[in-house]
C-alpha cells in the first residue's frame, strides 16, 4: 500500500534574556556547575512569587512578526501540573489557552519552489531542570540552572509531508530566530530543540493515522534522519498489518535510528489553571510598534534582495545560513550599490565562505570589514587589480584589518595601465611570436589567448588584461 507522511514539529527556543523567566537568576547556565544558577523561585520553594520578565514578552513580539503570528490584545499564563524529579514545583508556567502569538506561517525556499507551513501557536513557558545519569550508578542527580529559563514553543501545523520539507522548516526557525534576535539559536547547548510528530495514513485518506513524536533533536540532519527512519518502521508495520503505537521515541544518533520511550496511548490530564500568582498580560500598539521597529530584514527580504543583484538560489543560501556573511552583504547593497554588492557577495560565497568553514580556522579571528571589501571592489572595478589577484588580497583581510590598496601594493598586484608601457611589451610579443600571430590570422582563435598569456609572463602578471587584449587585437589588424 502507498502511504501519505504526515508531519508537524515543536521547537522549542531558548530567548536571550539576561535573566531567567520569573527571577533574577542569570539565564546562561552553559559552564555552570550544577545548581548554582538558582533561586527559590527556581526550586519551587513555598511562598517564592514569579515576577514576569518584560524583556522576554518583546523578544516574543519579535518573533510573532517573524512568524507571521496575530498578537492577541491580552495573554496570560497557567499552571501545568504534572510531577517529574526535575519539576520541584510539581507544576510548569506556561500558557494555555491564551498564547502570545496565534496563527501564524513560516514561508522558506526549497527545489526551487515556495513552501509554506501553517504555525498554530506559539507560547511562553519556563523550562524545567534536568536529570543526570552517572554512569553504572542506580540513581539520578537533579541540576535546576535551566529551571525557569524562558522558552517559546513554535507549534506547527501538519503542514509537512517530506523529510527535506521537516529538514528546511527546522533550518528557517533557525534563520528567523536569530535574524530576529531574539535567541542564540546553539543547537550544541540546547538553545533550539525540536520534536517531530510522524504519522502515515493510505494515499486518500483524510483522517490522520496514529503518530509519534521523536523528542529533543538538536541538529537538522537529525530532524531529517529521524523522519526518513519513522516513515521506513512504520511503513513496515502497517505493512504487516499492525497498529502503530502512539508513543514517545528517542534518537539513537550513532544507529541512525529512533527507539521507543513511553506510551502515550492515554492523553495526561495535566489540570491546567490559570497561574494566580501572574495577572494577565495587556499587549498594547505601542509595544508592537516597538517590536516592529527594532526588527531587522528576515530572511525572505534577503533573499529578494539578493535576487536582484544575480546571485542563484544556491549562493543565496549560503549568505542567509550565515548570519555574519549576510550582514556584510546588506552593507555592501547600502555602501556601494549592486555592482559592488554582487562582486562581494561572489567573494563571501566562495573564498570567505571556504576560510570560515575549514576545521582550523577561528572564527574569532574574522575580523573583515566592509570599508575594506568595498575598497577591494573598487580596485577591481578601476580596473587596478584582476580577479584573481583580488582573491588573494581578500586572503589577506580575512583575518586582519588592513587597507587592501596597500597589501595590493605589497604583494605586487597592481595592475599596469598605461597605454604606452603595455602597448610596448605587446609590440615585443608579436615580434618574438611571428607563428601565434601566423596561426591568429589564420583564423585560429587559440591563438590569440596564447598570445595574451605571452603579454601577461612578459609584464609580470601586471598588465591589464581588457586593455593588454583591446592594444593586441589593434595592432594585429594593422
């Protein structure tokens, strides 16, 4: 039988307050030792109050425009209670039925084709601790340092039917979270979780099948691996006539390949209520206003930005992925126009992008600036540099700050562009040359690059070669 996928995620991203959701504790908890990033309000100590942080309710209004998301006039917040070692409240704040971003879409570029996938909700909640498991010990330690960090769950909807589809809409959450700036968006720490929902029905059928849902994934090859795993099992269940089981998986990364953690065939009843200890939220214009003003461009700007210098769908999305190579792009579009911007942007997809990916480069040595990739841009345009001895210029600044007219100068690089000297050293050529020129007239067009290869060795590399090959071309006709 032929089956449809069906797929929906959860991401669940970390937003990069100072300070937890609730308290005063410092929110980045990364080196810490455990439990040293704590409060009673953290630990869920009796009488402690939560007191809302406001800079997390604007970076969640970033998002809600980076989601396409409606803000209501008025969210609030609720009680989760369920009771779990790392919970010492025995409940979760978050909200219910109230979210501070409704519906909403996230529209991303695939195979050449728009695709877009519907967003439910998104909501505020604290996190909870976490659990560690000594090794060939029989017992767990509890660390409470990310119990209270603000969180926002993007809930989509089944909107995906393939693993590249899952694959790409994990990767724009990525994109549109940190082109908001609203979190650090490292999937090592765990700032960007998601959770894949798979589910197959036969090809026609509206109802959905049973699903299950694969937890905290942290990479995007993982989001499409562990899709393209569920569709295989559970494609050779139904096959052989049996029910899929609706359950908690996890992601076994070493096996490539999910495995079954707990039953949910009972939906929990987690009794939510609304928090008394927080009064609702009014969301006023004039702080969506702000939200809006403080947003930069979003990816789907970029890329039509992008689009109208030349660049192709596969360089576009080189610059987007990388968060720092994209804003040398936009100040190459305000500074020097398209003409400069496309011939950066060249330079940023290939050489750059090859420096910063390679295993031993640091990126903290990347220190280029647009001041010097515009006056790298004009040396070429000015016709003073070649192409090719602008990429090793550009080599030069990557990691250091430098005017790229003076390492041109100390490398050697300039280009000659006087008429006189160059149309000399052409004379020579053709005079210590008679069968190249024998064979140009000939109709041999070869010919002629051997030639202009000839006047390049002659002056050193040195020679403008537009003006080198327009003196050639001259005194070949006479």
């Amino acid at each position: 039988m032929t089956y449809e996928t069906i797929i929906g995620i959860e991401c669940h991203v970390q937003l990069k307050t100072k300070t937890k959701l609730f308290c005063a504790c410092d929110n980045d908890a990364r080196e810490a030792e455990p439990n040293t990033k704590i409060c009673p309000v953290c630990m869920g100590m009796p009488g402690s109050l939560p007191v809302l942080n406001e800079q997390a309710v604007k970076l969640a209004l970033k998002l809600a425009i980076a989601l396409n998301g409606k803000v209501p006039h008025q969210t609030k917040f609720d009680r989760k209670n369920y009771f779990y070692p790392d919970l010492p409240s025995g409940y979760q704040i978050t909200q219910f039925d109230q979210p501070i971003i409704g519906e909403g879409c996230v529209e991303f570029p695939l195979d050449g084709e728009t695709v877009r996938i519907g967003i439910t909700r998104a909501h505020m909640e604290a996190d909870a601790g976490k659990l560690v498991h000594p090794d060939s010990a029989d017992y767990s330690l509890v660390d409470l340092n990310r119990s209270g960090t603000p969180l926002i769950e993007i809930v989509s909807e089944p909107d995906m039917r393939t693993a590249a589809q899952a694959k790409a809409y994990a990767q724009e959450l990525y994109n549109l979270v940190r082109y908001a700036d609203v979190g650090h968006a490292n999937l090592y720490y765990g700032n960007m979780r998601f959770d894949v929902n798979v589910s197959l029905r036969p090809v026609g059928q509206k109802e959905f099948g049973t699903r299950t849902e694969t937890k905290n994934l942290n990479s995007f090859r993982a989001v499409e691996k562990a899709v393209e795993y569920e569709i295989m099992r559970q494609t050779e269940v139904l096959d052989r006539g049996d029910k899929i089981v609706q359950e908690t998986r996890g992601w076994n990364d070493a096996k490539g390949q999910t495995y079954s953690q707990r039953s949910k065939e009972e939906a929990h009843d987690y009794r939510y209520f609304p928090e008394p200890d927080l009064p609702p939220v009014v969301i006023t214009a004039a702080m969506k206003e702000e939200a809006a003003e403080s947003m930069s461009p979003l990816p789907n700007q970029l890329r039509a930005e992008m689009t109208t210098v030349g660049l192709a769908a596969q360089e576009i999305e080189v610059l987007v992925q990388n968060l720092t190579l994209s804003q040398l792009f936009q100040e190459s579009m305000a500074a020097g126009g398209k003409d400069h911007a496309k011939r950066i942007a060249n330079w940023l997809v290939g050489e750059v992008q090859r420096t910063i990916s390679d295993a031993d480069f640091d990126q903290a040595t990347l220190v280029l600036k647009i001041e010097s990739l515009i006056g790298l841009s004009r040396l070429v345009a000015d016709g003073k540099l070649s192409a090719t001895a602008a990429k090793q210029v550009l080599g030069e600044l990557i990691s250091k700050d430098q005017d790229p007219a003076q390492v041109a100068e100390r490398l050697n690089l300039i280009q000659v562009s006087d008429t006189g000297a160059i149309e000399k050293i052409v004379e020579e050529v053709i005079a210590d040359n008679p069968k190249a020129v024998e064979d140009y007239k000939a109709g041999k067009q070869q010919a002629l690059g051997a030639l202009v290869g000839q006047i390049m060795k002659a002056s050193n590399g040195q020679a403008n070669p537009q003006l080198a090959n327009e003196l050639l071309l001259k005194k070949l006709s006479e």
